[in-house]
C-alpha cells in the first residue's frame, strides 16, 4: 500500500512495468488509428451528416488514444455556429431528443438510442483557439473530422499522454470553472497519471474556489473519483489540497481511505461486483457524514447509507475514529458485545452494503460473514420475520396495531437466531406471546 500524501507531492504513479502510453505518432498516423478505435460506422449520426468543420475533441479522443474507449463514448464535438440549431436538425432527422444545455453558449446534447453527442459552438475564432480554452492538455486535442484531415494538438497533448502526465493548459484556465481543479486529482486518478508539478501547485494554492461551484456538480465529480479503481489515492490527495474542507470532508479520513483500495477488497474476497460497489461506498462513507452530503446535493438514500456505515464503523472498530492505520484490527469483542436486538439491527441496516463496512477487517472473519451474507436464505444476514402482518391478521384475529408491528419484529428476531423455523412454529410463538392457546396438532415451541 502506498504511504498517505503530504503537501506537494504530486502521486498516482504508474506502476512499474505498465506501459508508458500510447505509441508517438505523427499527427496523420495519429488520426488514422482514432478513427479505427472509434468505428464511426457504429455512431447513431453518420458523419456525412454532420458539418465539414466539426471536430471531435475532449474524452472520446483521449480515450481512444489510449485504447479505453467504451462500448459507447460520450462524443463531444465543436461547429464553427448554430450548434443548437444542429442538435435539433439531428434529432429530427435521425430520432433522439435534443437538450439545451447552454443557450448563451450555444451548446445542446443529443441523446439517441444510447448515445451522447454534445454539440457545441467553437469558442475563439479557430479550433485552435477553443483548444487553448480548455482544462487539460490531453483533453485539448481535437480530430477533425474531415477526411484525411490530421489530429490537432497544438498545446501537446500527445506527449502528456505518452509521458502518463496530466498538465493543466494554464492557471487561469483551471479558475474558469473552479471545478477543474477536483477533475484535475478525478481524471489523474482515473487514468493513472501522474500531476505535473506546476498543476499541483495551482490545484493547492486555489483550493478554496471550489466552494463556489454548486454542491451537485462536486458530487458528480467526486463520485467518479470514488469509483476510480485508484480512487482512494485521488481522495487523499483531495483531502491534502484542502478542496474538500468546504464540503465538510472528515479530515481525519486519510488513514484510512488508503485502505479502501482493489487489493484489499481483493484479499477479503470481494468478487468483482462486489468491488465495484463497496468501494466507491465506503471511500465516500470514510470522508462525508450525512450532514456533509446533504450540503453535496446527495440523495436522501445516499446520505442514509454513509451515515449508517460510519456510525457502526464507530462502534465496531477499535481505537479513535480516523485513526485506524492497523489492518490487523479485530472488531470481533465488539461484535461479540453486542445484544442479539442490536445484531440484527446491523444486518438489517446494513443488508445491501455489508461488503462495504467488511472492507477493513481481518480476512478471517470477512470471508465468514461473506459466505453467510451471499446466502439469500440465512435468516440472520438477510432478516424476514416468517410471516407477514396480513397473515397474521387473519390467523390471530389481530387488527393493525403497534402491538402487531412488534410481534413481526420479534417474529424476525426469532428466527434470525433460529429460535423459529417455521410457519406453525411462527404461529404457535405468537399465540403463547398473545396468551392464546395452540390449535390442536400444532407444534408448542417452548418444548423445542
């Protein structure tokens, strides 16, 4: 595991032996093998049906340089005018719905049968100029999309690419949008690239002006840094800038995101899906309370499944909160402590992100509480009381009631500790907690 960061330090290395980047290329060499990544034959709008100046720019060309494109890339793409006016030119002609995203900027998203083609006007009085108005170099290179026409990389995107290296275009820049700076740590992470210096630099020494970008768009970055399979290194390094103290980022948090990290989901036995879905949760867990999403924009659901993984991480691992740096910590007296009401409130709140709050316990343990919890039937990890209120109703004659509530939640209780089987046990249970006597034949549990 790599240390925490420090002030300056600018991480995410490569790991030795990975490739360094897509091969050096001439710029015609270059276009020729986008266009084989990116099969255009397979795009919802032909090119022919697009203007002759378009460009494609942003992460369709990154992405495709290096050879990560997705099955359908988002398609940024810039006109020399009236890139609205297109948009719903398009959706006319060949289905989808057109989005205005940006009027005074003219910019619209066209979503059809899967796809996202943002269509904007050019910025500047060439595709040159509205390259030098981007975030990052490797996201200001553009294709043409003429025929022949040769990739555009008039600040060097291609070296940053081939060098792992994100480089911001300029200070001021990352100041036009003070959300570049979190994207900046996201994308670094989400690559694998390693921060330029002066990058860094300016990342920290204007921290503060994230405060000033709405609480949504924070979260929509941060997530996609959270679920970066090198995420928990972004998230630290967030924390080390100072960009997450206004959001009401736990500062104490860095311990323990390094451990958040695929290898020890790995060791625990998490499958890939599993991965896929604990760690992003519990990265975010570890850094915002409920409070702190709320100030995010987070969903109601969100907010509620951080606070309940951070209240038992609190009372199930041993030493101060923020200062877990032990692996080996053993939350099994604590467990072991808890009362059987208190056990079952665990895997009940707790049901459908357990793998999220196993993510630092010894390995032992994990795979024991793994095996029980991907068993759809154990009656403690996946509490159902065995009968439900209107079978109840009709059996004992009970009307809705607080009375009736309790006996399914003492029914649940029940047979997560497999005291009850069940149907007539459920029901003899009932009738003896009711004071009512067992129909004839029916099983009395108190002789079990």
């Amino acid at each position: 595991m790599r240390p925490p960061l420090t002030p300056g330090q600018a991480p995410l290395e490569p790991p030795l032996g990975r490739p360094a980047g897509p091969l050096a290329l001439t710029p015609e060499a270059a276009a020729e093998l986008l266009w084989q990544r990116l099969h255009a034959d397979r795009w919802p709008v032909p090119r022919a049906a697009l203007p002759a100046d378009a460009a494609l720019v942003g992460g369709a060309v990154r992405d495709g340089l290096l050879d990560r494109l997705a099955e359908r890339p988002d398609l940024d793409l810039v006109v020399g005018a009236d890139a609205i006016g297109l948009c719903q030119r398009l959706a006319q002609v060949h289905g989808g719905c057109a989005v205005v995203l940006d009027p005074q900027r003219d910019i619209a998203r066209l979503v059809v049968r899967g796809w996202s083609l943002d269509l904007a006007r050019r910025s500047g009085g060439s595709l040159a100029a509205d390259l030098a108005r981007r975030d990052y170099r490797i996201n200001a290179i553009a294709l043409p999309l003429g025929p022949g026409e040769p990739l555009l990389d008039p600040l060097g995107g291609l070296v940053d690419l081939q060098a792992r290296q994100l480089v911001a275009v300029g200070e001021a820049n990352l100041l036009d949008d003070p959300l570049r700076l979190l994207r900046g740590i996201r994308l670094a992470a989400q690559l694998d690239f390693t921060l330029e210096a002066s990058t860094w630099t300016w990342i920290q020494r204007h921290h503060q002006r994230l405060a000033s970008v709405a609480g949504e768009r924070v979260l929509a970055e941060l997530d996609k840094l959270a679920t970066a399979p090198r995420g928990h290194q972004g998230l630290q390094q967030a924390l080390v800038a100072g960009l997450l103290q206004p959001w009401g980022a736990d500062a104490r948090a860095g311990a323990a995101l390094g451990r958040l990290n695929p290898e020890q989901a790995q060791t625990c036995g998490l499958n890939p899906e599993e991965r896929q879905l604990a760690l992003p949760l519990a990265r975010l867990a570890r850094l915002f309370d409920a409070k702190a999403l709320e100030g995010l924009r987070a969903s109601r659901k969100l907010q509620q499944r951080c606070q309940r993984l951070r209240q038992w991480w609190q009372r199930l691992e041993p030493g101060p909160p923020g200062q877990e740096t032990d692996l080996d910590l053993d939350p099994g007296p604590a467990i072991a402590a808890l009362a059987e009401s208190e056990r079952l409130a665990l895997q009940r709140q707790l049901e459908d992100d357990l793998p999220a709050l196993l993510l630092a316990w010894p390995s032992p343990l994990v795979h024991a509480w793994l095996e029980r919890w991907r068993n759809p039937n154990d009656p403690l990890f996946h509490p159902r009381s065995p009968l439900d209120g209107r079978s109840l109703q009709a059996e004992l004659g009970l009307a809705p009631s607080r009375r009736l509530g309790d006996l399914l939640e003492q029914l649940m209780l029940e047979r997560a500790f497999g005291r009850i089987g069940d149907r007539e046990q459920a029901l003899a249970w009932c009738r003896q907690a009711l004071g009512q006597a067992n129909t004839p034949g029916e099983k009395d549990p108190r002789r079990d």
